[in-house]
C-alpha cells in the first residue's frame, strides 16, 4: 500500500471517529431538560405594607379586553421595580408585562415603580419618562416603550452624546423636548425616584426587574408567565 494511500485512509478513519464523537455529544446536549426550579427567585406568603407597594403618583397601566384567565375574576395588582438601564427589563421584564396584559386583561392594573441600580444615569433618563406622564398616558406608555426599545443605543454613550440622542429621540416621536426636559426637571421626580428606591429596598427589592403580586407573592427576575401566574391564580 502506498504512502499516500495510508496517509488518505488514516485521515477518513480519524474524521470518521471525530463526527461520530461529535454527533453523540450533540446528541447529548440536546436531551430535554426537566422543569425548572425557580423557587429560589419567588417569596410567597408574605403580608408586604401596600402603602410602599403603589403610591398615588406611580404610573399605572390597565390590561384591556377580556382575561382568557378563568381562575382570576376580581381586579389584580402587580407592581414592577425597574431601571431603565437594566437590560433584563428591556427584554424579560417588558416581555412579561405585556403578556400579562394580554392574559388578564381588564382585570389587572400593573404600577412601575424605579430602582435606579445603575446610578445617575438611570435617574436622569426615568426623569425624562416620568415627565412625559404630564402628556398623557399614551405618549407616557409610548416613550416607556421607546427608551425600552433603543436601550441598546443610548446606554453605550456618554452624558454628553446620550442627552442628544434622547432629545432626538424625543423630537422624532413629534414630541416636544424642551416642555418634556424643562418638565423633567422638578424636584418631584428626584423625590419620586428617592421613594421608589427606599420603598423597593423595604420591601426586600434587590434586583431588576423585580414583581410584587398583591402584596403576598415578591418575584425577581422576568420569569415564565406561566410560573408567576400560579401566584395570581391562586384567589
């Protein structure tokens, strides 16, 4: 047999044990995991202070339409801890909102409180959000979404350069900068902000997005719909 020839035949013997070896390992890793345990994210049979829960000025946003939900038939109230800044919220947690939204419809009313965990600059932008509630509540819901939306964007930049995209942001939405900014600007939403943080710290917040079901049931993190709905379900 020729050099080459045995070169060649050890070459396809060796590939062939490496694809081999390689499907039965894929194979391996694509076995259905089990259920998850999330237990360690959810505190239940609590009795939280509902006054620290939602306060008169937090934002507010109804479902609409009819819950597909026939285990809850009173009103349900969830409150959500987030900064704008945080990454989790921008996905999981808005993802989890509007789901909720759509499963309970009319029946629940959810209140965002702010737990700026990132600093100033999370302050400085959930300013500018609370303000726009001054506008309405469907231009407030547009420009929660749209800071959502380009997070990505902005977050990188510095002070200087993320104030010039946010003002275009704003203008771009047909919006009014300087009455949003100059809004933006009280005391109040400083003050507002301040409270939302110690009422979260209070209440044994320590992460976002963080969830509070009535006031029985604290979940951190953007869970399943499935998973939180077993802790409203439960009426």
């Amino acid at each position: 047999m020729k050099t080459e020839t045995k070169v060649t035949i050890g070459i396809l013997a060796v590939t062939a044990v490496i694809i081999f070896g390689g499907i039965n390992l894929f194979k391996g890793s694509i076995v259905p995991e089990g259920p998850k345990d999330y237990s360690k994210y959810i505190n239940t049979g609590l009795e939280l202070d509902k006054t620290k829960i939602s306060r008169d000025y937090n934002p507010k946003i109804a479902g609409s339409g009819v819950s597909t939900s026939t285990a809850s038939s009173t009103l349900i109230r969830v409150t959500e801890f987030l900064d704008y800044e945080c990454p989790a919220c921008a996905t999981s947690g808005e993802a989890l909102t509007k789901a909720l939204l759509i499963k309970y419809g009319s029946n629940i009313i959810i209140t965002r409180k702010i737990f700026p965990i990132h600093g100033q600059g999370s302050v400085d932008i959930a300013r500018i959000v609370l303000a726009s509630q001054t506008l309405g509540s469907e231009t407030y819901q547009a420009v929660h979404s749209k800071v959502f939306e380009t997070q990505s964007e902005w977050m990188i930049l510095g002070k200087k350069e993320r104030e010039g995209y946010v003002k275009k942001l704003i203008v771009d939405m047909g919006i009014d900068y300087d009455k949003l900014f100059t809004e933006s600007q009280d005391k109040k939403y400083v003050d507002q902000i301040t409270q939302d943080k110690q009422d979260g710290t209070d209440l044994g917040i320590k992460a976002t997005p963080s969830f509070i079901i009535e006031n029985h049931t604290r979940i951190t993190g953007g869970l399943p719909l499935d998973e939180i709905s077993k802790y409203i379900d439960i009426k």
